[in-house]
C-alpha cells in the first residue's frame, strides 16, 4: 500500500475519533445539563376576575306578582334602595281577615273574662277600644259581645228569678198546707174526745153501734188526710231544696262553660297573632331592596305583571369597592399541586396592551373538594388568588372589571430536566409491577 493511502487512513481515524469524542461531549453534557439544570413548572388554570365576596343575590321566599319595577341592567344602586314592588292585594285581603278575627276573638275574650270573674261589665282592652273608634269590625266585634254580655247577663237573672219565685211559691203552699194540718188536729182532738163519750154511751146501750163505727170512720179519714198533708208538706221542701240547688248550679255550670271556651279562645288568639305576625311580615317583604350598594347584574325581571316563583333569584348585585379577585379552576390531577400562599402569573387576556407589567398573585383559598358544573357536568377544584391590578407601560394600573377573563400560571416548585423527562417512564413501569 503506498505511503499516500495509509496517510488518508489515519486522517480518516482522527477525524473519526474526534468526530466521536465530540458526540459523547456532547450527550455527556447534555445529561449532566438534564440532571443539574432546575425548571420551574407551573399549574395552568382558567377563570375570571370576581369580587371577593361574591356577586349577590336577590330573591324573594315567597314569590308574587311584579307592581313596580325600579331598576334596569347596569344601574348602580345603593344599600337600601328600592328594586322591586311585589303586588300586595293577596296579603292586604288576609291581614285583613285576620286582624278582624283577631279584633272578634279579643272582644269575646274580655267578654268571657268579665262573665268568669262576675263582672258587671266588660273590660276591653285599650288597643281593642281604639281600632273600635277607627274600624268599623271592630267596632261591631265591641257592640255584638257586648249585647251578648247583656242578654246571657239577663237571661241568668231572670232564671234566678223564676226559681226564686217557684221557691216562694212552694214555700206559701207550704203555711197553707200546714195550716190545714192544723185544722186536722183540732179535729182529730175534737174527734176523739167525742168518740170517747160515744162509747161511753153505746156501753151502757144508750146510743148505737153505727154511731160508734160513724166516729171511728171519720177519725181514720182526718188521720189520713193529716198524713197527706204531711207528705205534701215534706215533697214541697224537698222541691224548695231543688230550686235552691239548681240555682247555685246556674251560676256553677255557667262558670265551667266559661271558663272552657275562654281557654279556647285564648289559644284561636295565639294562632291569629301568630297568623297576623306572618302575614304582616310577608306585607313588608313586598318592597324587595339591595342589600349592598353595587350594580344590577341579571335582572330576570322584566314586565309588570310578571310572576316571581318563590326562591327565583331576581337580578345579582355586584358589590361596589370590594376587592377584586381571580376565580380559577384547576383540574382534580393538577390539585396536589396547590397550597395557600402559592405565587402564580396572572395573565389578563382581555388586555391588548403587550407592555403591561407581569402580575403576580398569592393562592388564598382552595376548595376542600370538588365542584361539578350542572352544566357541562365538568369537575374541578376552585382556587381564589388575591391579585393586584395589572400595571401599563407608563406605570398607571388598569381597571379590573369582574367576569374578565384570566389565565393563570401556578407555580408548582422546580425539577431537573431529567426528572421530567423520566417521569413518563417511571410512571409506566410503576404501572407493569403493580400489574
């Protein structure tokens, strides 16, 4: 072989040989590379600005029909403000009702009150006497228990009376009847003195035995007639004693009925206060306001006339000079990720301007589960960043509006480039020895 070719041969091994020194320093740098250079991962997760303490909402627990709409979309109101009129016909027309029962109950109860107690008159409260000089009902509730007080008042007396009179009745047939028992004694003392000399007389067979016998006849019939008026006497006080009793029993059983519907009239008053008490409630809630000052948000009410369901939500209120947050929504694989305190990038994508400043948030709460969207049915976990407005180019802050979009960069700690690219690896063979 000439001298030329072995030349190129050791050329070609030289070039050959750096060629490959050159490749493995290369691989040997980049591994050493992988293994000490740190990156920083992130957890990428969308949402929206909001207000920290939340959009609010405005419902009714009884729902009605609109008589007077105040506000539009977009108008600013403040804490207190009228929103909505809800039509209160329905509600007046029960109040109503219920007050004038009420009114009746009141006026019977201070009725029976005074008929238990023995009163001479009713004692009516004050606040009843009142709305009797304004109200119509009330004033007929005052007069009716009244007439009734006056006319049970009567009727009692005039039974005492009646009884009373019976008794003085019995009592005069009583002295009349004992005055003829009286006369029978007399006679029966005269009688027998005579029938004593009769006999006398027919023993010595002066007069006859019919003339005995005549005697003794008629002192057998005075002898009867004296018992009669005996036990007529004795059925007459018996009939005295009734009287006297039916007449304590009037007042008696007068009182225990009293006293029976009073207690029911004291427990229909609770139910109608309790009734009364609610109805004046719902009265009030006719006139829905803003609980905070803010901006109307999703009025879904548009026409007078219109029905409100209970419960419906009738518009949203943004809160005004709350503080401004991001609302974000991170992947259930991604939540290991995630703690409080954890810095993130916020990137504002509704801002066009490419020289706006980095924005850097802070993680303030993570939900202690999952939420589901009834919606789309997607899971995720909710994550709040606080967030400071995004500064322009010339250093002046941009206002943050809620419900504009965000994306936001988590920062989750560093790795080596090596450990990146071995995870899939390692993961997969985690995987076949499980299996």
């Amino acid at each position: 072989m000439s001298p030329r070719f072995n030349a190129n041969d050791r050329s070609i091994r030289r070039h050959a040989l750096a060629g490959v020194f050159v490749v493995v320093g290369l691989l040997g740098g980049l591994a050493a590379w992988s293994a000490l250079a740190q990156i920083s991962g992130a957890v990428i997760a969308s949402g929206v600005v909001a207000v920290e303490s939340s959009a609010k909402k405005v419902q009714h627990p009884e729902g009605g029909v609109v008589a007077e709409l105040k506000v539009h979309d977009g108008d600013r109101v403040r804490a207190g403000d009228l929103l909505v009129r809800l039509d209160d016909t329905v509600l007046r027309a029960n109040l109503s009702i219920v007050t004038k029962s009420l009114d009746e109950l009141t006026a019977l109860e201070a009725r029976l009150t005074a008929e238990r107690d023995g009163a001479d008159a009713i004692r009516l409260p004050e606040a009843l006497l009142k709305r009797g000089q304004a109200n119509q009902d009330a004033e007929a509730s005052i007069k009716g228990q009244r007439t009734i007080f006056d006319s049970r008042r009567a009727a009692r007396v005039t039974a005492k009376t009646q009884l009373a009179e019976q008794i003085a009745q019995l009592e005069s047939g009583i002295e009349g009847v004992m005055a003829q028992r009286e006369a029978r004694d007399r006679e029966l003392v005269f009688i027998t003195d005579e029938l004593k000399g009769v006999r006398e007389l027919y023993a010595k067979n002066l007069v006859p035995i019919a003339r005995v016998s005549a005697l003794e006849r008629d002192r057998t019939r005075i002898e009867g007639e004296r018992g009669k008026l005996t036990a007529d006497i004795a059925a007459a006080r018996g009939s005295i004693a009734e009287k006297r009793i039916q007449i304590l029993r009037l007042d008696d059983d007068f009182r225990s009925e009293v006293v029976k519907e009073l207690a029911d009239t004291r427990n229909k008053i609770n139910e109608n206060v309790e009734r009364k008490t609610a109805a004046e409630d719902r009265l009030q809630r006719i006139e829905v306001r803003a609980p905070v000052s803010g901006l109307v948000h999703q009025l879904n009410v548009f026409t007078v006339g219109g029905v409100v369901a209970n419960g419906e939500t009738l518009l949203l209120i943004i809160p005004e000079n709350d503080t401004l947050i991001v609302d974000a929504q991170v992947e259930p694989q991604d939540i290991e990720h995630i703690h409080l305190g954890q810095k993130a990038t916020v990137h504002f994508s509704a801002f066009s301007d490419r020289n706006l400043k980095e924005t850097i948030g802070e993680v303030v709460i993570v939900s202690p589960d999952l939420i589901e969207d009834q919606a789309t049915r997607r899971r995720f976990y909710r994550v709040k960043l606080s967030v400071e407005p995004p500064v322009g180019a010339v250093g002046k802050p941009r206002t943050l509006v809620p419900g504009m979009p965000v994306e936001a960069f988590i920062t989750k700690g560093e790795r080596t480039v090596l450990a990146y690219l071995m995870k899939p690896l390692t993961d997969q063979i985690q995987r076949v020895f499980r299996e």
